[in-house]
C-alpha cells in the first residue's frame, strides 16, 4: 500500500483551530493575501517580551480595531463604513499604547483618544481575518499587524500560517459537527432523557442536544435552540432569563413528553464568558447590553446558529416546533434542510434585575417580550 505524507499535514480547518489557538495564548500567526504577507498577534495575550521581539524583527506594527470599538475612543471614525479600522502608531508606541486602546478597563474618566492617525487605505482581507480570528478566539478583537517583508523567512519560527482568501472562504462554510457519544440520563424534567455529545472534527468545540423522551421523528419536534449562560444556568443569575428558559423549556418537553433542546457552548451571544463580564461591568457604568458588546468591539450577538440545524438532521430531526423569543433563530433555520413550523414564546424569568435587560433585547435586538 503506497502511503504519502500528505495525510500528515494539517488541512485547512485544523490550520485556522490552530491559529485560534494560538493567538489565544498570545502566539502569532502569519496572514497572507496576493503576496502580501503579514504576522497578527491579539493585543490582549501579547506579552511585553514578545511585542520587544516582533518589533526588532519587523518593526512598530499597525494597530488594528473593529469600526464599533474605534468609534468608542476616537471621535474620527464616527460614520466609517469598513468593519475593521487601521491606526499607525506614534513612533515610541509601546505595548501599554496598544492595551490601553483595546481594553475597555481603560476607558473610565479619560477623553476620546488622540491625536491618532487612521489609516484610510481599503481594508484587505489580512486585516478582516485577524480580527474574525481573534473574536473566534474570544479575546478583545483588536490585533497588533506587522508587515513582513517579501525576502523574510519565517519558517525557523514555526508560525501557524493562513492564505485569507482561503480561510474567509472556509469560515463562511456550514459547520461540520460529529456525534462522538450519548448515554441515557434521567432528568428531573423526565425520567427518560438522553444526552448526545457532537463535536467539532477540528477540536475547536463541543455542543449538547438534550433528548426528552421518544420523540417522533416523522413529526415536528418540540425543540429549543439555548446558549450557554454559566451565570444563569448554574448560579442563577437574576440578570438574564437564560436559567428560567432552560428549565422552562424542559419541563414544558417533559410535560408532552418528547422534545430536543440544543445547548451550544455560544456563552455570552458568542463573545465568551470573560467578555461577557467586561459586558456587565460596563453595564454597571451606564451602558445596555448592546452598548457594552458594542465598545468592547463586538456586535450585538455573535452566535452561529447553523450548527443547531446540523445537530438536528444528525439526530434524525428535519422539522421542529421552536421555543423561542428570538425571531431571529427562526431565520437562522431558513436555507438549511429543518422546517420551522411553528414558532412558540417562552417568557419566563423577568424580574427588577433583567428589567431594563429585556427591554433593550425587544427594542434592539427584536426579540418578542
């Protein structure tokens, strides 16, 4: 039998999990577009040794931002239009000039930032993919670029590396997930549940679908698409509805007796549980929950619901009846192979606490409260 060694290179997905992974322990990556070549690294995990090393190779990098964070410090990129916004540095910028602007901890009391220079070129998919890498990664989006020469070899440094187009292409794909186990597991909301473990193949993560009885897999299945809330699930945080809706959800399937719940590990809308703590310390301040996401750099919710679908045809499922006050879950499902037939409220959970919460997820998120 001939074998190549080709098997025993890192396919794309396992190269973009790898560069995740990285920048989340502040390793750099190289980016490349059209012979333009480029290493990131997140400002947040970068250490002051590794910023000295990176400029002695390639000089005072780029600082680079999502148009909302900008917006929040700078009062020139108010009305940009680009996603990602580009800041030359001073020429003595130290690592602590790229913190203070990435880091809302820095943000109480002091002025707009300034005077920075923006730089106006049209954004490149090098920079579009850094910030996509470090958001997939849950850390503060804002990378430090350097450009690389075309004659610097980088290989002695063992950087992962990624052509943009390619990797932009790959994220736009549908996800691929994989059953790995399930096992019988009496709950208390029915006796006669089963939970199944799916995983992503390039180990970036893991999501749960929750079985309630024998449900029928010829009919629509009572079905409930929960992000992960650690805070309310498990400590029972009075500043969202997530636990009263997770367990709301599973009595009503245990009282008809058959249902799905889908619980993807999306905490925060997606921006991670240690955001989603800067997201309330902001919300301390003054600011709504969409405000929060906003200065921090992310958008208002940055989940991925496609993978509930996958998860749905993987257990058998193609129509579902939908606990939801999100309409926006419901459009997640459109182009996908899963019928939503129904769309049912679940409004549980409000209290003096979540008040104001709940009104802004109605006002600016569009959900149905």
């Amino acid at each position: 039998m001939h074998i190549t060694s080709d098997c025993l290179l890192p396919t794309l997905p396992e190269r973009l999990a790898r560069a995740r992974s990285d920048l989340g322990i502040g390793l750099p990556c190289v980016l490349s577009h059209d012979g333009a070549r480029a290493v990131v690294v997140a400002v947040e995990t970068l250490s002051q040794a590794r910023f000295d090393a990176l400029c002695h190779m390639f000089g005072v990098p780029e600082l680079i931002l999502t148009a909302q964070r900008a917006q929040a410090i700078m009062p020139i990129a108010t009305g940009v239009t680009d996603p990602v916004v580009r800041l030359q540095p001073p020429a003595q910028a130290g690592l602590a000039w790229f913190k203070d602007l990435s880091d809302t901890q820095f943000d109480a009391g002091r002025r707009p930032a300034g005077p920075l220079h923006m730089i106006r070129t049209v954004q490149s998919p090098l920079h579009r993919l850094s910030i996509k890498l470090v958001k997939l990664a849950e850390l503060l989006p804002a990378v430090a670029m350097f450009t690389v020469d075309d004659d610097a070899n980088l290989t002695d440094l063992g950087f992962a590396s990624l052509d943009a187009d390619e990797a932009l292409e790959a994220l736009l794909l549908p996800p691929v997930m994989s059953q790995v186990s399930a096992a019988a597991l009496p709950l208390e909301a029915h006796d006669m549940g089963r939970l199944h473990i799916f995983r992503d193949p390039d180990g970036t993560g893991e999501h749960y679908a929750i079985e309630i009885g024998t449900p029928d897999r010829n009919q629509p299945v009572l079905s409930r698409v929960h992000s992960a809330c650690f805070t309310g699930d498990v400590l029972g945080s009075l500043k969202c509805d997530c636990g009263p809706q997770l367990r709301a959800a599973l009595e009503r399937m245990g009282q008809e007796g058959a249902g799905v719940l889908l619980y993807l590990n999306q905490e925060g809308r997606g921006i991670g549980l240690a955001n989603k703590m800067r997201v309330y310390d902001l919300q301390s301040q003054g600011l709504d929950t969409v405000e929060a996401n906003h200065r921090l750099g992310y958008d208002d919710d940055e989940r991925d619901f496609r993978v509930a679908a996958v998860m749905l045809r993987k257990l058998g499922f193609s129509s579902i009846r939908l606990l939801t006050n999100n309409p926006a879950k419901v459009q997640t499902f459109h182009g996908s192979d899963i019928t939503v037939v129904e769309r049912l409220p679940l409004r549980v959970g409000r209290n003096r606490h979540n008040d104001n919460y709940l009104s802004v997820k109605a006002l600016k998120s569009g959900h149905s409260l």
